[in-house]
C-alpha cells in the first residue's frame, strides 16, 4: 500500500477507521525527511495491512502544532486512536521493522487498562485539590 497524505481534515477519519497507523511528519526542505521517504514507502509495502501516512509540516502546520511536533522526520504509530509511539529522526529499515514489531506486540487492552487507571489518578487528585481549596 502506498503512503496516504494527511491533512488536518482527513486526520480524525483516518485515526478513527483504522486500527494502526504510522505517521511520518516531514518537509521538502528536510535532508532526513528526503532520506527516510524510501524507506517509509518500502515499509508501506511490506505491511499492506497497516495504514502509512505522511504529514507535511510545512503545509499542516496546525496539525503539525497539535501534535508539538519540534524535529522532522518524526515517526508517530496510532493504535486504536491511542498514540503509543512518537520519536524523531529518520530510521534505517531495520530499525523501522522492529519498530512496527513492537507497535504490533503492544497488548493494546493493558494500554487502554493504564490509561484509565491514571485517568482515575488525575481525577481523584483535581477533587482532592478542589477540597482543600475550598477548606
């Protein structure tokens, strides 16, 4: 499969209706961005069952902003609309594949499990600094 271009209007549709996407944030002024394109699209190749897609940073700039993106290429893995990866710097292929390997073993319930746990940690802590405020 070939990489897709995401944009701020077709992001959340894509996130939404897709179990596991790579999303590689880059610019054409980029020296990196233009060396790790090859092996982005190869690896969309590969893994015809995962979703690649690509971020202009120059055009998406408020996207780009949401995600704090700071340095490209910047490589982010969405799974079930949960970002559990995002690290800068352009990979060479092998490191790209066992990247996708990990993202593909992560048990994504022990993740949704973690996240509500610290969900319930923040809430419990708002309402026990709301309690003191008011005291």
């Amino acid at each position: 499969m070939a990489t897709i271009e995401l944009t701020k209007e077709n992001f959340d549709r894509t996130v939404s209706e897709n179990d596991f996407v790579l999303i590689d944030f880059w610019a054409e002024w980029c020296g990196p961005c233009r060396g790790f394109a090859p092996v982005f699209e190869r690896a969309s190749e590969t893994h015809p069952d995962l979703v690649f897609a690509k971020v202009d940073t120059e055009a998406q700039q408020e996207l780009a902003a949401a995600f704090d993106i700071r340095s490209i290429p910047t490589l982010m893995i969405i799974r079930d609309q949960v970002a559990i990866y995002a690290q800068p710097g352009a990979l060479p292929a092998p490191m790209l594949e066992d990247v996708i390997g990990q993202a593909r073993a992560v048990d994504m319930d022990e993740v949704r499990g973690k996240i509500a746990e610290l969900q319930a940690q923040a809430e419990a802590q708002a309402k026990s600094q709301d309690g003191r405020a008011e005291a």
